[in-house]
C-alpha cells in the first residue's frame, strides 16, 4: 500500500510540476507576443478633436406662452402631489 500511495505522490508532484512549467513558459510567450505586436504595429495617436464653438446666443428669453404652459404645468403637477 504505501508503495502505491509513493507513487501516486510522485505522479501527482509530477503532473503539477508539468502544468506549473507550461503555464510560465505560456506567460512569457504572451509577453514576448505583446512586444513584438506593440513594435510592429504601434497605435496610432488618436486625432485631436475639433474645437466646438459655444452656441450662438439668440438674444430673446423664453416665449411668453411656453412659459405660461410650464407654469401651468407644474401648478397642476404640484397640486396633484399633495
């Protein structure tokens, strides 16, 4: 019994030693891909955006019947609230 449980540790360790190589050799063969990825084929720089002028201020406030209209609807919105 003990020999097979031996074995099986040594399988086990074994195996584990395996995948912990594969995983770091994949690593750095991800990291080496980004570099070369990045070398060659560099981001462009992003284009500047174009300046937006303000909006032109039309000089009149607001028209007296929309204002009558949203007076009027917040006086009943309100009245309906309490």
């Amino acid at each position: 019994m003990s020999e097979l449980m031996s074995e099986g540790i040594t399988l086990m360790l074994l195996g584990m030693g395996f995948v912990f190589s594969f995983l770091v050799v994949l690593i750095y063969a991800t990291t080496a891909m980004s570099k070369v990825v990045v070398k060659f084929f560099p981001e462009p720089e992003p284009a500047a955006p174009a300046p937006v002028a303000p909006p032109a201020n039309t000089g009149g406030g607001v028209d007296p019947k929309l204002l009558a209209v949203l007076k009027a609807a917040v006086q009943e919105h309100r009245s309906r609230q309490k």
